[in-house]
C-alpha cells in the first residue's frame, strides 16, 4: 500500500509544527474500528425536529453501546450528534434543525459524526418533498464543513420501518466502521423477508462477531479489497470461501488460510463459473449467506482510441460475470440461504464517469443499473442486494499512479486522504448483516465525500 | 461580468502560441447560437444499436435543418455524432455502440455534439437495465475525453414516446443554445396533457421564434442570469413580464422595455405575492405560459456560525416563495394556460453540496424535491415543472469571488470555462417550448460538466 506521506508529515512533531505554520492543511488521523473498541469515543448529542419516532431507539442504542447522551454540548467534545428530522415536513421545521444543528457541530470533536434521519419524501406534498430533498444539501454542505476526519450522512427512513430495522445502520454510521463514508444518503425501508419478529430483533447480537454463523463468499479475492474484505467479514465472524483467478492460486490459498477459510479457484467470465460455484458452495459449505462481487479490472482507453478485447474485457469480468452469477443464485434452490446479502463493488467512476475509462464507467454504472433492477427480485426472497461505490482507495493499483494523480485524488474529498482498501471492507461488514435487510438496490459510496460526481 | 483572460490569452495568436509551447490547456471558444444560425456547423453522423426506432426521425430533422448526413466520417469533420441506442439491451450491444462510437468521436469537431439515445431501464430484465444505466457511464467519461468545446449528453428515452416528442430535445442538445450543457442524462417520455395530433406536431414550427405567442414571466429578471432569460426569451418570441424587487425597479424597467415587455415590482416573500402576480398575468396578459422561478439570494455562513436570519432568508426567498406561486398557479383558474412551462432554477450547489451554503443547499436541493413532486400534478394540466442547476456561470457574483477560487471554479469543467448567463437562459428557452413537454419533473444541470456532484 502507498505511503500517505504528507498525512504523515502533517501528524508528525515538527513536521506538523512546520506545515501549520506554513498555512498547509492537516490531514487528519481517521479513527478507525478495532475489536472491543466503544461505539463512540464520547458523548452523543441527540436531537429531534418535532416529535422524533426514532429518538428513543437511538438513545437506547447509545446507552446500550456504553455512550453518553447528552442534550447540550458540556466541557467534552462531542462524539456525535443525531438529528431525527423524521418528522420535517415543513420549511419551518428545517428552521429548527439548523437551530439544534448550529451549537452542536461547533462542538463536534475528532472522527466526529454527525448523523441526520430524515423522512422519504411525501410526493403528494410539494413542501414535504422538498424539505425532505433539502436535508440532502444540507448534509452534504455540512460534510464539507465538518473538520478533523468527522462525517456527515443522512439516512432516510420509511416511515413504516420500524426502529429496529435502521439500528444496523445507525450503529454503522455512528462507529469508526464507517471511517471514509462521507457525504452519503442512504434509504432505509421495510426490512425484506417475512416480517421480523420485534421480539427476535431486539434480541442480543454479538457486537463483536455480528457475521458469525454467516458463509461469505468474495471474488477478486487474492489482494487489494478483496483480500481485505475476506479478513474483515472473517473477523466479523464469517465463514470465508475465497474465489479468485488460478493464475492468483498462491496469493489465494494465503488469503482464504489466514482466516481459516476455503480457496476457489475460479475464472468468473467462463462458461460454467455460476454453475460450478453454486455447485460449490451448496456442497461444501450447505449455502452461502452473502456474496461479495468484488473481482473488477481496468483496461484503460480513450473512447477513441478503444479496442473491442479491451472494451470486451471490462464488461465480461465487471459486470457479464456479475449478471450471470446473480442469476444463477435467484433461479438455483438451497444455496442462496434466509437473509441473502449480494454486494456488487462499483466504483465512483460508474457514477461520475472518468476520462480513459468508458468501459470500466460502463460496467460500473452498469452494476449500479443491475442492483436497483434486481433487487425486487431478490426482496422476493428475503434477501438484499446492494452496490459500494469506491472512491479513491489506497491500493497497488492506486500506487503506480503518477506523483501528481495520486496527490490529487487523494485529496479532493472532504476527509483530505484517500481511503483504505479495510473501509470498503466495512462497508461490505455492515450491508452484510442479517439485520441490514431494511437497505436494498443502494449504491453506497466510499470515497470520503469525494468532490467527484454526477 | 468577468473576463476569463486566461481564455483570450490561449485563444490569441501570440498568446495561444506561447501557451500552446508551454505545454498550458487551450480554452475552447464554445460555439454559441445566434438567430438565423445553422443547427450544425458541419456534418452529422447518425448510427444505430439494433434497429434503432428514432434513427428515421433524427435523419429527418437533421436534413430538414440543412445538415449533411454520413455514415462515416470524411475529409470534414464531424459537428455531431448520434447514437441511437434506444434499442440496446445486451451487453453485445453495449460493445456494438463502442465500435460505432470510437471511429466517429476520433473524428469529431469543435463545439461537437456527441448524443446517444438511451432506453429507460427495463426493470424486469436485469442485463437490460444495467446496460441503460451503462450508457450513463459510457457518456459521462466520454464527455471527459471529447475536445475544442464537444459536448456529450445522453437522452432517456420512453418507449411509449414517439419521435416528435423528442424532437425539441435533440434539436437543442445538437445546436449551439445547449453550448454549456455537458454530461446530462435527460429523459424525455410521453408529453404531457392530452394526446397529441402527430399531424399538429410534424407541422412547420417557427424555428426562430420557437416561442412565439407565449407570455414568459420570468422573476429576479433585473440583472445577472435573470436578465439573460428575459432578453433570450424575447429573442424566441415571448412576450415577458419582468418581476423583481422594488428596489430593483430602475434596472428591471430598462430589461423590460429593451425586450417591449412589463415589469411588475413585487416582493416574491410578501403574503399577497401569487395572488398579486396571478392577478397581474391575468388581468393584463390574460394568462402565462412559462413561469421561471430565478429569483435566489446567497447568505453564505459555515453552519456553526449560521443564524436563524440567513438560514430563514435564503430558504424564504429560493424555496417558500415558489412553493407558495407553484401552488396558486396549480389551484389557481384561468392563468396557467395549455402547455404550461415551470421552470426552477435550483444549482449545482444542491446537488453536491456546498462549503458554507448549508442554507444555499437545502433550498436549492428543496428545489430539486419539489419539481419532482410537483411534476405529476402540472402534468394533470397539461403543463410541466423542470429544474435547472447551473454551475460556475460567470456573473457579478462571481467576479466578486477571490481570484483563486474564481479561477478554480471556472476551470473545473469539461469545457475549463464557466459558463454564461446566455447558456442557462438556452436552457429555459427550451424547456419553455411548447414542444418540450415530454420532459417533466427532470434536474438538468448547466455546468459544463463540472466535476462537483454527488
């Protein structure tokens, strides 16, 4: 992995001394998730426009967690700051958010969060709709904002999903999980599946190995993301079944045995791929619970300079393989077990488009077109299927970039830093959770709210 | 408004030749309409994915407007390339626009027009779908790559449309009124209202004064982008009434009179605000066709040091104010006329948002919310409510801004240059056509495909 060296001479004693005075910009440190660690590391200010339905669960869930709530900000910073803004519908009601909203960021600390719920928009009332529309550009205003490696993201909340269906995603966006998700609005529905039994739901889930129990299977698994995926989700507690190309066998066989996990050997774009995967899966490990579609190349051309092999390439590896795969796992029985997750690496690029890379853009959002068409489909069968858009990620791939390319992707985002292969990795953990059901056919970026977009 | 030296510098002889030799980006000189214009500068090429069920009608239009048609580039080069690829569902289709596509861009001219016809995404069929929102992809890094003031954008097609519906669409997106618009993806389906005579749509339209007839109302119309609209409006044959603040009186009349138009001194924010403009549009213009919401302030303030009177200011001004005439005109008798035309201009900014525009942001996004909400209900009218979001467009505002972030903001674009007052007022222009009324409910943005999104 490439060196951030100017993060670390901005965090650095006299390096640091030295680029202050010199009016440089410090990239800040992300507080990052370990094992055991607390939810938060401070206290929580948590806030309400009008009555609030989603208040009370989230005070409990901070006080479960071991967090302070807190109403007003005190001699300690602040470690977050929630706003369920549920209940905006009015231009009134976005007048009181900025009230609640002013003092408490003012004393959001380091790695702070700042978290917003706000309602689905209610077409049938112009003014709703576009207060609910509005907390976007307020989120994604404050993101740029916010300093010291805090966020700001909104979630937007069905109203008839109930309490227990946005905590896997509070939790998430709250903890040091959510490191370089920055600038995101993701909906948050109904759970799929039968409906959930509230008792079941507020039983106690083991925080420390929330997948445990689950078969994840990833592909690309051998290095960069992938591999980082594969130790993530078996640190989570997930039974791993690494899938990469032969000609990546040893990098493989070390992957999958560090996490106690099995190596599949596997072109993805053959013929019999869906099929001998399924296959495997089904007889080796009784089913699969999530499926991580994260094997991708770049052949990178200008549009004009494209070549059909190229251009074929991109599309048979990032998106034609994904397609069958998926097909496969909705028309096979008993492999795809109760609370499937499916998530399809994307790419901002798939988003934004990116100069040199039409097909590599093509197949990106092409996965994005995918996952919003399939999942209906996959909701049929209490199961969710989900895209993450990676921004600029500290990989091999990123590292043979020239000097200036790097520098600047790494720094045109609202956290200063490009982000690391462990926070897609997350990313990944938390839509891979049985209690996530309530996201589904999102592209989530994590890209540190890159400037980059659409 | 400002003068972009670094343009002119690059774009004159002894200037662009030292530039040129150290290696600096030329700015383009974007071709810009002007009446009588042809719509193309030079040759079009048009090819199809499949079928392609509006080939036929794009050749038409294009040899009735005085374009040479070729199926492949010659000795000139190209002012337009079309792709109708409303046909594509495959992934070999996909492929089949590439090798169309990488010939003819290699070939493409100054000002170029690159536009692709695109499906709506069949939801029912995944590979479908995913291969509609490829060609987003596919666009977006085309119109990164493509040179000398080329555009590329990409019209959503319905299947349900029939040609003539999208015929004021592709004319704009291939003439020089759409110079700015850059990176789109603008669906275009059924018109709105009753169904219409193809007999009446295939009749001569006045391509000169496409608007006239109508009555355009066009509020914060003393200066800046207002202004623009007002005098491109009246140079396509409406018949404006100028509204802007009383303060504003002696600039408003001077922009009302030069275009034989009424001004109407009004507070937009005051109570009696709809009832007193419905009642003028009445009263003295017997109704309106196209009302344009352009009227917005900026009270820019980091979120923690916000206040109740910028943040309320800005979202009474931007957002409350057109919520509350959208409403009078929706309950209102008699004054929306047939083929109604609301246009809102919302930004950029709302979108991506915005350090230290926190209020900016939310009303801008709220825009954006509103349009979307509204848009069936004007469409139960016959009528249409879009949004348009413009991007670094050089004003007074801007010429204000310090040099560095001026310069930043300017460059940050596919075209490196801001934009002009006249390019959003294009935009309007089009959108206010009584032709235009298979786009309903859409964001397009006039940015020069600025890289800020979300």
């Amino acid at each position: 992995m490439p060196t951030d060296w100017y993060r670390n001479l901005t965090n650095s004693g006299v390096g640091g001394a030295i680029t202050a005075r010199a009016g440089l910009p410090r990239v800040p440190v992300l507080r990052r998730y370990e094992p055991g660690q607390p939810l938060l590391a401070g206290p929580a200010l948590v806030g309400a426009v009008g009555k609030g339905a989603l208040v009370d669960a989230t005070r409990a869930l901070l006080t479960e967690s071991g967090a302070t709530v807190v109403d007003a900000a005190g001699e300690e910073k602040l470690a977050a700051v929630v706003l369920d803004a549920t209940g905006a519908r009015t231009i009134a009601d976005l007048a009181a958010a900025q009230a609640i909203l002013t003092p408490a960021v003012r004393e959001l600390g380091p790695s702070g969060r700042l978290l917003l719920l706000g309602p689905e928009p209610d077409e049938t009332d112009a003014e709703a709709a576009a207060v609910a529309q509005a907390l976007e550009g307020l989120v994604r205003s404050a993101g740029k904002e916010v300093r010291a490696g805090a966020t700001a993201n909104l979630l937007v909340v069905a109203s008839e999903a109930v309490p227990a269906a946005v905590d896997s995603s509070v939790r998430f966006f709250l903890s040091a999980r959510s490191a370089y998700v920055d600038g995101q609005v993701v909906h948050v529905g109904v759970p799929v599946g039968p409906p959930v039994d509230p008792a079941g739901m507020d039983a106690p889930v083991d925080r420390v190995r929330p997948l445990a129990g689950r078969i994840a299977v990833v592909t690309g698994a051998a290095r960069g993301i992938g591999a980082a995926i594969v130790d993530t989700l078996a640190r989570d507690g997930a039974s791993i079944v690494a899938v990469d190309i032969p000609a990546a066998g040893e990098a493989l066989a070390t992957v999958a045995n560090r996490t106690g996990g099995t190596a599949l050997q596997l072109d993805i774009t053959s013929d019999d791929a869906p099929r001998r995967l399924l296959d495997h899966l089904r007889e080796r490990h009784g089913g699969v619970d999530i499926v991580v579609h994260n094997a991708g190349i770049t052949r990178d051309k200008l549009l004009a300079n494209m070549d059909a092999d190229r251009w074929n390439a991109v599309l048979a590896v990032n998106l034609a393989a994904q397609l069958r795969i998926n097909d496969a796992l909705l028309t096979g029985t008993g492999v795809l077990r109760d609370t499937g997750r499916i998530i399809c690496v994307a790419s901002t690029s798939g988003i934004a488009g990116n100069r040199g890379q039409t097909n590599y853009a093509a197949s990106k959002a092409g996965v994005i077109g995918m996952v919003r068409a399939l999942a209906p489909r996959f909701a049929e069968r209490g199961a969710t299927i989900n895209a993450i858009a990676p921004g600029f990620i500290e990989t091999e791939m990123t590292a043979k970039m020239p000097l200036g390319t790097r520098e600047a992707g790494r720094r045109i985002n609202s956290l200063r830093q490009g982000g690391l292969p462990v926070d897609v990795a997350e990313t990944v953990g938390w839509l891979g959770q049985a209690e996530s059901g309530g996201v589904n056919g999102q592209a989530v970026r994590v890209c540190g709210q890159s400037i980059l977009g659409a």
